[in-house]
C-alpha cells in the first residue's frame, strides 16, 4: 500500500483517478480549494483538504510515495481574456508545488497535462515529438510545465510522468456512487449534448461545417475517463528517477462533431437539435493521439472504445443528477 497526495481531486479526471487509487489498496489525501472542483466528487476513503495546490508543503511529508497533479485553470476562452489567472495558477502552483516536493523528499511525481500543447497539429496520428504550438494560455501554461518538470527531473532526480489527454469523456461508477463531468461552465461536446438531451439546452451549436473532414465537422478522439484513470496508476510505476517521460493519451481513432451527436440520439432516445455556427478562431480540423508510448512504456491499452458505450455512461451519469447545469456553491 502506498500513499499519495491527489491535488484537484474533487474534480472531475482527479475524482475518478483518486478512486482508482483507492481501489487498488493505496491511501490518498486529496488537496483542492474547489474553486472548480465539488466536496461531493472527492471519493468515499480518501482524506480531503481544501486549499490551494501553492499551500501543499502544509500537508507533504515524507510519507508520501508520489503526487499526482491535476490542479489547474483549464477554460481555453477564459485563458485568452485572462492569462495571467493560468501563469499564477497553473505556472506558479506547480513551481510551488514542485518546491514542496522536494523540501519533503517526495520523489514520483504524475503530471496532467493536455493536447492543446500541440496546437493545429502538422500530421495525424499526433506522437509525443510533434512540433509543440499551442494556440492559447492554457494550452502555453501547460506545456510550460512540461518544461519545468524536465528541469526538475535533470537537476533533482525527480521521476515524472506528463500524461497529454486528447478528448476525456464518459463516468465512472463503482459501489460508492458516480463520478462524471460537471464544469461550470460546460465547454466539452458530450456534456453539452446530453444537456439538449435533457432539455436544459435547445440545441448543440456546431461551430463549422466546412473542415476538411468526412462531414465537415471537426474530428476528435474521445478516451473514456476509467481508461485515463487507469494510465495514471500505471505511470506511477513506470517512472524512473531523473527521467521525465512524456506520453499521449487517446484512442487513435477521432469521430467527428456530428458522429458525436447522432450516437447521442441514438443512445439517449431524444432529437437532439443542432445549429450550425461559424468555425471558431484556433480549432483544429483533426486531432487523433498515437497513444504507442503509453503502450510502450506504460504497458496500457485504452478497452473502452466504444463510443456509443462512452456516452451511455455519461448519460447514466447526467440522468441520476450528476451533472447539473447550474450549480449552487
């Protein structure tokens, strides 16, 4: 049994991550000051702390046998009018958190990182030595700390893994309740969906019709949230000492806006309205991972593909109240 300190873990890829964790055997204490993240979405057994990922040398110890860092401000549009709140939080809690690391001599660190750090990518699949040129802050913040994290492992010997997430969909379940998304506000295509679908939307506004795609629309790969889960708990052995290692994270197949939508209907029984608008300035015709070396190296291999099975569980989840449009903090 090992014991590791989850920050952002009232959110939504930190929760289930945290309740993997706790699956396998291993104790967790989750740090997060849930300024997006839900007291509710902190699994039943872990031990939880609210504060900032800037505060987490109030709480490491050398008891502690890794993090895993999922505390971040992760709004693109908001990143482009507000990029100093994503250098302060994402930049400069992970400098502190990276200090506090070392002060307590814990040595294993996983990183959640992102695929916007690619930008419009040259080629598809994406692997992990593609040219990095994020089109945002968020995306920049991110790949900042990649970065850093590599000086970090150079100098001090730390053993880290960034994951890069490609599109995280779907909930997890388990005996001790649901976990899915919840953002407020919502931005990711599957939730938004299933809101139509449940009436507290009219339609699903599809942003371009004209990309060079099969329908026009654009083309993403989904990765259910359980496998992701799965990714972190394997990177947690796979890291090495001085090393940091960089992998993708995604299906290495992409299904476009509409396919996302018609699978919607189809799973969910409802109409699901769609408008079409203008493509929105930064977004990408395709982005599909190659997720080789996370097989490689991790030994994982994503087996929920299915992405009719990927938004039944979503559904399930935005259905049994889960995931309401506006919530109350």
């Amino acid at each position: 049994m090992s014991t590791y300190l989850v920050t952002g873990g009232a959110g939504y890829v930190g929760g289930v991550v945290a309740a993997h964790l706790l699956a396998a055997g291993h104790r967790v204490t989750v740090l997060d000051d849930l300024s997006t993240g839900f007291a509710e979405g902190v699994p039943a057994g872990a031990d939880f702390v609210e504060g900032r990922v800037q505060e987490a040398g109030k709480y490491l110890d050398p008891s502690y046998d890794g993090v895993l860092h999922f505390a971040a401000c992760s709004q693109v549009g908001e990143s482009v009018n507000h990029p100093e709140k994503y250098w302060r939080n994402n930049v400069g809690g992970t400098l502190e958190l990276l200090r506090a690391m070392r002060d307590a001599e814990v040595r294993t660190l996983v990183f959640s990182s992102t695929a916007a750090v690619y930008g419009e990518p040259e080629t598809t699949p994406i692997t992990e030595d593609a040219r990095t040129a994020p089109g945002n802050p968020y995306g920049a913040s991110k790949l900042a700390v990649d970065h850093m994290i590599t000086g970090e492992c150079a100098a001090h010997g730390l053993a880290a893994v960034s994951l890069r997430y490609f599109n995280v969909a779907g909930a997890h379940a388990s005996p001790a309740g649901q976990y899915g998304e919840r953002h407020d506000p919502e931005s990711h295509l599957i939730p938004l969906v299933l809101q139509v679908a449940r009436g507290r939307r009219e339609a699903i506004s599809v942003y371009g019709s004209d990309y060079p795609t099969p329908d026009g629309t654009c083309v993403r790969d989904y990765i259910h949230v359980d496998d992701l889960a799965e990714a972190h708990l394997l990177a947690l052995t796979a890291a090495e000492r001085g090393e940091h290692l960089i992998c993708n994270l995604g299906n290495g197949n992409g299904f476009s806006v509409r396919e996302v939508v018609e699978t919607a209907r189809r799973v969910t029984g409802h109409p699901i309205p769609e408008t079409e608008a203008p493509r929105r300035a930064g977004d990408p015709a395709v982005l599909v991972a190659s997720a080789e070396r996370a097989r490689d190296r991790l030994g994982w291999r994503p087996s929920r593909t299915d992405l009719a099975a990927i938004i039944a569980d979503a559904w399930s989840f935005a259905r049994c109240g889960g995931a309401e449009e506006e919530v109350s903090r």
